[in-house]
C-alpha cells in the first residue's frame, strides 16, 4: 500500500467515523461495524497467507478466542475496552504462535489441514465448554466501557472501531514497507533462498503466524464493542473461509488488496443474507470468475507503487 | 596463510542416510578451494553444513578458528559467510533491486548498502539495465550474477558459490568465472566453489578437493589434480 493510499484510507476512515453514526440508521453503522472487523480479519491472514505464504486455515479460531477473552475480560474482570482487545489480541497470539510450530514441521497442503483441524478443534471447544462460552446456548456480550463510559449502540461503537481499525491498517501497510515484511515474503518465495540471505526462517514463520492471530483476536475484540451476542456457528470452517476468499479476491500478498476484498465481499456477504439459497453459488461464482480473470485479485493493482 | 574455514571429520545426514561421511577440508584465508564430484557425491551437503542450513552429526566447522556449532543461518551470514545456493533460489516476484536490498538483510548501514548496490551493478552491469524488473523475467545468466550480487550484498568473507555454471553456455559461463576472479582480487573474497564443470573450477581454483559418496577421495593442488589422469578419467569425467 503506497503512502498515498494510505492517507486516503485514513481520511476515509476518520470522515466515516465522524460522520456515519450522525447521518445513517443503526442498520448501516452496524454493517459499518461489522466490515471493519472483517477488514481487521483480512489484514491478519494477509500476514501469514498473504506475506509469509504460509497456509491457517484456523483464522476463525483465533477471532473466536479473541471474543471469548475480551468478552468474559469486560463481563468477569471488569475490563475497560483498551485491556480487553489487548487481552484477546495476546491470548490469541499465543495460540498464533503455537499453531506456528507447526508450520516448523510441515507446509503446504498438510500445514492447511493441520490448521484447519486446530480451527475445527476448537469450534468444538466452543461449543461444548459450557460454563466459560455458554456452548450452545451462546454468550452475551456486556456492554465495552471506555473511559468509565459504557458503549450501548452501534453508533456509539463505530468512531472506536474505524480508530483502531486505522491504527492495524497503519500497521500491517508499514510492516509491508519494512525489513520484516521483506522477511516475510522472502520466505514465501524460498526457504532457501531466504536462509542463503541470512534469514532466520523459523523465526519469521513464528512471527507471521503470532501476529495474524494477534490480529484475528483483536479483530474479535473490536467485535465486542457493537456486538451483544456470540454463538459458535458464526467461528467455523466458513468464516475463515469468507476470509480467505476476501483477501484473494482483493490480490493475495497486497495490504489494499485485502482491505478491498474486506470491504467488498464483506458487503457482498451481507447483501446475499437476503438469498440465503443462492449464497453458497454466488461466492463460488465470484471466486471462479476472479481466478480465471484476475488471478492477482481486483485490488491489487491499485496497491502497487 | 592461515585456514579461514575448517571442516574437521565432519559427517551429516538427512535421516538416516548418511550423505557425507568425515570430510576434512581447509580453506586458506584469500584462497579459492574447489568442491569437485559427481551429482550426490556430497558437495551440496558439505556446503549446507557450512552454511547452517544441516547440522552435521559428527565433526566440526570452524570459521576463523571458532567453531559454527549451534549457530543459525542468519548468524553465519553475519560471521562472513555467504552462499550461493544452486537452482538460481532468487526471489522471482521482487525486483533486482528488492533482491539486491534483501542480501543486505542482516545489515543496518544504509548509506553503505546502498554504495555497495552501486558496486555491484559495475560489476555486473546487466544487474542495472534490469533494476526495477522482476528477477523471475531474467534469462538463466542474468539470474546467477544477480544471486552472486545478491550474496555478497552481506559483505562477506568467504563466498560459497554452489554450481555457478549449472545450466549456462559455455560463454557465459567464462564470463562468469572471468566476474567471480575479479571479486576474488579486488573485493579479497575467499572462495569456496562447489562445480560439475571441473575443468572451469581446476583452472580457477588453487586448491581442490573431490567428493565421492560424501567421503574425501583426492584433494591437494588443482594443478597436480588436473594433471593426473587416473584422477581424471575416475571421477572428473574428462
């Protein structure tokens, strides 16, 4: 992401965050809402997929990790807003980097099953340790308080959630431009050739796949915020899935891809709420035609330099 | 002149198969040392195992008189060593010059990378020409001088080059060794240098040692080699 797109990324997320809640139902600031935390969700699996190249098929996981932490911190423990996306954010990092070791051992096809039965795994988890996540039956989510303020309304919520948003997207475009992110898509490209250049390659594949689900879980605690209810259904195998297809969709390996295919596929997705039936096919459709027309997705080119 | 690198009776493996079994060698400081042999002969073993990438189960590696032991790649590259890994492992979808900056990793000297960028494209005038296209769009010549550029980006002490004429012509292949000659005297590069092309590599070389199934099988002046022809006809295929 050039500097310029990212002022314009930033006026548009400040102007939005003034000016959305003032002008537009609850209905739209909450779809609002909800595509910044799909933006967020893109951005941590455009580290580890999109830079690093290494597969997670375990993306919904770490968000749900990151809800149940910042949840239960603001309901059990009282914690403001700040420490409780913190908290989610690091508890999922370090599932992240355990997950990573994996990555030490295995790559390709078998790194993405792997992943995806850890994402499985803990679906399950969710859904049956009861007394914590409230299994079946969901979780209510207590209201996020800033500042000693509780936050009641999607409106409340936006202008918190287009900040921090801004501030990960700020992130993830600088670590793109930095020594770390060459790092990073060195060892996408070769493992090897990264070594030869004095790379650490385990380190980098460790990092990657911690920060994505730092990310991921602070996704999940910006969730929180507008959020009043969570159910495991919505932390499956199609949820990461929704993921992956944005940030390909928007141009894997290019950060403006990512927020693109966030902020599209994420209204696509909510628009085919309307057509339940169709959804499934109208996903497939999308991806077919963006594969067999613009392979390198529809954003990336915006992106480059 | 004293040994930069030494391997003391070292052996390695993947598993259980053992793919070099106690190779000593000594590579003098300003020296260039050949690594001659058939394909699996152990060559590219010898050269990991120096390079960090597999650990030897027997022996040691001393760079310098210390021993490498336990130390990761991005160490040994910081203690001078860099390689050139065959296969041309460049990173196809950055550019020359991203590639160039990237050799640099472990380095945080900018002016300084960038001077010895411009070193480079002398030395390899092409490298300029093709600056802000993807390395992956080269022709196979082009992407050996830019992963040698790219090696000695960190600076290095002793360059490891692992089949530099694989695949090339043989003009370019000259006009590579010709290149990697030059670096030798101007930049005092010691040189290790892995070759099927034993003639190149014996011509260019002082010293020379030829592997066969991960063992020492002759090793001494590349001249006295060259000129035996037992030694010839068995294992260089000339």
């Amino acid at each position: 992401m050039s500097a310029r797109t990212l002022a314009a990324v930033a006026v548009l997320l400040v102007g939005l965050g003034v000016a959305l809640p003032a002008l537009a139902t609850g209905y739209v600031v909450y779809i609002g809402n909800l595509l910044l935390v799909f933006v967020v969700l893109s951005l941590g699996l455009h580290v580890v997929i999109g830079e690093a190249g290494q597969f997670s098929l375990a993306h919904a996981a770490f968000y749900g990790i990151g809800i149940y932490t910042a949840a239960l911190g603001a309901g059990v423990l009282g914690l403001p807003f700040w420490a409780a996306l913190l908290a989610g954010g690091l508890l999922a990092a370090l599932c992240g980097l355990a997950i990573g070791v994996l990555s030490l051992r295995m790559r390709d096809i078998y790194l993405a099953l792997s992943t995806f039965a850890f994402g499985e795994a803990m679906q399950w988890v969710f859904l049956n340790w009861t007394s914590v996540t409230g299994g079946p039956n969901g979780l209510a989510i207590p209201p996020t308080s800033v500042f000693g303020h509780p936050i009641l309304s999607d409106k409340a919520a936006f202008p918190l959630v287009a900040g921090v948003t801004l501030v990960f997207v700020a992130l993830v475009a600088g670590l793109h431009a930095s020594g770390l992110g060459r790092a990073f898509r060195a060892v996408r490209e070769s493992e090897v050739a990264a070594a030869a250049v004095g790379i650490d390659v385990r380190r980098t594949k460790l990092l990657a796949f911690t920060l994505s689900a730092f990310l991921a879980g602070a996704a999940g605690g910006l969730f929180t915020t507008f959020s009043t209810f969570i159910h495991p259904d919505s932390l499956g195998f199609q949820t990461t899935i929704l993921v992956l297809t944005m940030i390909v969709v928007g141009g894997v390996g290019s950060v403006t891809g990512a927020l693109g295919g966030a902020v599209v596929f994420g209204l696509v997705s909510e628009l085919l709420r309307q057509v339940p039936s169709y959804q499934e096919m109208i996903y497939g459709g999308i991806l077919i035609l963006v594969m067999m027309y613009a392979p390198r997705g529809v954003f990336a080119r915006l992106g480059r330099r | 002149m004293a040994d930069l690198l030494e391997l003391a009776d070292v052996s390695a493996g993947y598993g259980r198969i053992e793919a070099l079994s106690g190779v000593s060698l000594r590579v003098p400081e300003g020296g260039i040392v050949a690594l001659l042999g058939a394909n699996g002969a152990g060559k590219t073993t010898t050269l990991n195992v120096i390079s960090g990438i597999v650990a030897p189960t027997r022996g040691e590696v001393r760079f310098r008189g210390r021993s490498l032991r336990g130390l990761g790649s991005d160490a040994i590259v910081a203690a001078g060593i860099s390689q050139v890994p065959e296969g041309r492992e460049i990173f196809r979808d950055m550019s020359v010059h991203e590639n160039l900056v990237i050799g640099a990793h472990g380095r945080r000297d900018k002016a300084g990378i960038a001077r010895d960028i411009e070193v480079m494209t002398g030395y390899f005038p092409i490298l300029a020409k093709r600056f802000r296209q993807m390395a992956g769009t080269m022709s196979g010549g082009e992407q050996q001088m830019l992963l040698i550029a790219r090696a000695l980006m960190a600076r290095p002490h002793l360059l490891l080059l692992d089949e530099p004429s694989l695949g090339l012509s043989p003009l370019l292949v000259q006009q590579i060794f010709d290149i990697i000659v030059r670096l030798h005297r101007e930049e005092k590069l010691t040189l290790l240098i892995v070759e099927q092309n034993a003639a190149v590599a014996l011509a260019v070389s002082d010293h020379a040692t030829i592997l066969e199934n991960g063992e020492v099988v002759a090793q001494g002046p590349s001249a006295a080699l060259a000129a035996d022809d037992s030694l010839r006809a068995a294992y260089l295929g000339a």
